[in-house]
C-alpha cells in the first residue's frame, strides 16, 4: 500500500513516519525518508511537564506500594559530570549500557546488534532532522533503493491517516488490492487480527509489508458501514512513475509524478511531448503525495518548462550558498501551468513547485506542502545498513527556507475528508458526468485555475494582435 503516494508495503521511507528527503544524484546513492516536523510552543512544554508528572507519580505508587524502595544502602550521590568539548567520549553511553547490562529482567533482550542499532537510531534523531538524518536497516536500504528504481512489494493501494482512522484513497489498478475488491474509501480496520487504531501510516505499513506470495488479511469497513474481510497475496509491481492524460472534456493535460525516482524528469519530458503533439492547452502538474527523491531529477523537470533560471541554492555546512540553475530542454516553457500539492509532498517535489512558484510560472493549487530543507547523502555500514546524512540545506530562488515550514499554495484548497485521489489512469473509467462526479475538488480548483491562467495568456495574445 501507499501513504498518499507512499508504498505502505515497504520501507523506503527508512525512519517510521517519514517521506522522502532530497537524495543527491543517482551517484553517489539515494536518500532516506522524513518525518513531519514536531509542534513546538508552551502548550506543549505544558502539556509534557503534565504527563511527567503523571508518571513520576503513578512510578512512586509502584514502588512505595508493593514495600518502599528497592532494597540497598540507598543512591549514592551524583558525582559532577562535564561533558566532553567536542567529540563525546561515550561514558553516559557506557554508563546506561552497564545499568541495563547489570540490572534488566530479562538478560537475553539484550541483543548486542539490536542495542547498538537503537543507539545509532537515537544519536541520530538527536540532530533533529528526522527522516534524512538517520539510521537504515540493512533491509530499509534494500527496500529504499527498489523503491527509487519504481518496483515494490505491496498490494496496491494509497493510504491517508484521518481523524484517527486509516482510509483507503487509492486503489492501483490491476493491483492485487484491486482484485480482492479493495476500493476508495474503505477503512482499514484489522490487518492480520490485530487493530489498527490510532497509528500512523508507517505503523500500519510494517503491519502489512512482507515476503512477495505472502497473504496479508485485512477487516475493512465500507462507506456504507459494513465490514468485510480480505485476503491479498503480496506482489512486486511495477509503480509507474509518470501518468498523464487529458481531463475529461477538454485538451488540458494532467501529468502526475508519483516521485523523482531515476527517470522521472525524462517520463515528464516523454509525456510533455505527447500532450503537445496532441493539441495541449495547459498542464497540470500533479506532485500531491510525491514524497521526493533524487535532487537532480527535479532540476531537469523544470528545465523542460523554464529557458532559464535558478532551480534551488545549496548551502553547505560552511554556509557556502550554490545556486543550481535549470538543467533540460525548455519543451514547454511558455504553456500555462498549475502545479497541485499537499501536505505529503515533499523533498525534490518542493523544490520544483518551490522553482516555479518563484518565478511566476506556475500558478500552485493545494495545501501546504510537507516542509523539508536538507539535501541528504547516503552512507554505507558495516552490517549493510546505512546512515543518511542532511549534507546541506537548500533555499527556493527567491531565499525561501521551507525546512518544517512547508511550501503555501497561492490558492489553498483541502481534499474532503474521505475523498479519493483522482489521476490521470482514473480519467478513462470515470462516469458520464466526468470529474463532476468526483470528490477530488484540489483537481478540480486545479483544473479551473488552468482556465484562468489560459484566460490570461490568451487575453495577452488578443492585446499584442
């Protein structure tokens, strides 16, 4: 399955809880995925001292009711501590480590690889850019890469968390979801005998992900509020990476990216093209749900619809600032254009939307996007996992820091609760009344901002002539 546009049956999003991040080019290797920002401020601050207070509290009633504290001479006093000046000297670490080494109920938990990955995962969480700095598994790095290539394991279907519930958005078509009668607006209630309630896409995900010819079941709720169990085999497929086709009624073509995997920008181009030599009016760009990817993939998809420009700037970690210009064949570059987003695009997909929108060539309809700012370089280690490391930030042309602030559309438009994604492979199949009979209002707004933009354009031509 896929959270919005996200595999949910693998784990190329690394960390739990993460899109992409921007990888660098396809060498060196991909990126990692990233988690949303946390809420800061005093209600939080607030609301946390409460539930220490909680738990120290019902902790105190453990220990004084079942007869005072442990037994001993009592803790010894705490001796001062410095912390090391620049590099840690990992004393606290070998510290904790002695006291559960020593102390723990059950010694043989303490699996030395699965303690040192844990200290690894909270070393790198500690920086706080979560979901690219961070720690992979041998099996996350295996699962990441075939993801950036466009194949996973899964069974078909985008997956969006709302209000406490997991809904099906999307069924793939041809996809074994698809064939188990899995569809849009189904709630995921059980997976395997086990709820689901309250957790996040990822969690469910590692629920459902496994070995390709595996089953997975699932208890679904249907809009009408009956529930149904499934049972879907697992399958590799083949996600692709780039559709498009002309909405229903008119010659405004709609090209979807589901990510800047390794050939995005040359699917973009190839479906550019088709739409030109068949009479297009406009596009629209879809990114809603694309999680990111390479970070040159997106430089050369906005070549293909600007002549010139600056993409994104880079600054290192010596604050070194490298501006990227446009790297493509400007196919496009005088066509109106719209660029949809929402709340899960992130990474390489910010960067393009964020390319366009400053420079005035695209118009952006959606919500605001994810908020990611870091580039991310891969790196090896010895048990096959991997570290990904923010190796730079970046800034829109125009300076715009987007890090965990997100990318505002110029028109802000909210998909309705339970509403399905429509994409171009959907166009096909929709009824008479067309996209009229959809949910999808974002492409809807889409769609109408195109007209305006075409308007526009076309308001200028009769004024030149």
């Amino acid at each position: 399955m896929v959270h919005r546009s996200r595999i949910m049956n693998d784990d190329r999003f690394g960390a739990p809880g993460a899109p992409d991040p921007i990888a660098p080019e396809p060498d060196p290797a991909p990126s990692g995925w990233t988690t949303p920002p946390r809420t800061r401020g005093r209600p939080a601050l607030l609301l946390a001292g409460l539930v220490l207070a909680v738990f120290v509290t019902f902790s105190l009633g453990v220990s004084v009711g079942q007869g005072g504290w442990l037994p001993g001479p009592g803790p010894e006093p705490t001796p001062a501590y410095s912390p090391s000046a620049d590099r840690p000297d990992w004393r606290l670490l070998d510290e904790a480590y002695d006291l559960l080494d020593q102390h723990y109920v059950d010694p043989a938990a303490l699996d030395p690889l699965t303690l040192e990955r844990g200290a690894i995962t909270g070393l790198t969480e500690s920086v706080d850019d979560r979901g690219h700095t961070g720690y992979l598994t041998p099996d996350e790095v295996k699962a990441r890469d075939e993801a950036l290539s466009g194949t996973y394991v899964g069974v078909g279907a985008v997956l969006d968390e709302q209000d406490g519930r997991m809904l099906v958005i999307r069924v793939l078509h041809d996809s074994p979801a698809e064939g188990a009668g899995m569809t849009a607006g189904d709630e995921i209630v059980t997976v395997d005998g086990i709820g689901v309630a309250g957790l996040t896409t990822n969690e469910v995900s590692s629920r459902v992900r496994g070995p390709e010819g595996t089953e997975v079941t699932m208890e679904l709720k249907g809009t009408d509020g009956a529930t149904r169990s499934v049972t879907i085999t697992r399958a590799t497929l083949d996600l692709p990476i780039v559709s498009w086709a002309f909405a229903p009624g008119s010659r405004d073509a709609v090209i979807r990216v589901e990510s800047f995997s390794k050939g995005a920008a040359k699917g973009v181009a190839v479906a550019l093209q088709e739409a030109l030599d068949t009479g297009a009016e406009g596009v629209v760009l879809d990114l809603r749900g694309n999680p990111g990817g390479y970070v040159n993939e997106p430089v050369e998809t906005a070549g293909h619809f600007m002549k010139d420009g600056v993409v994104y700037v880079s600054i290192d970690r010596s604050e070194k600032e490298t501006p990227h210009e446009v790297d493509g064949k400007a196919l496009a570059p005088d066509l109106p254009l719209v660029v949809l987003v929402d709340n899960q695009t992130a990474s390489s997909a910010e960067i393009l939307t964020g390319a366009l929108q400053d420079a005035g060539r695209a118009a952006v309809v959606g919500v605001k996007t994810y908020g990611t700012g870091t580039v991310v370089g891969t790196f090896p280690l010895a048990d096959g996992g991997a570290l990904t490391i923010g190796t730079e930030r970046w800034l829109t042309p125009k300076g715009r820091a987007i890090w965990r602030e997100g990318l505002v559309p110029d028109e802000v438009v909210a998909l309705p609760d339970g509403a399905a994604l429509v994409v171009p492979d959907d166009f096909a199949t929709l009824p008479a009344g067309g996209l009229a009979t959809t949910s999808d209002a974002q492409l809807k707004a889409a769609l109408a901002a195109l007209d305006r933009e075409q308007a526009a354009v076309g308001g200028v031509l009769d004024r030149a002539a």
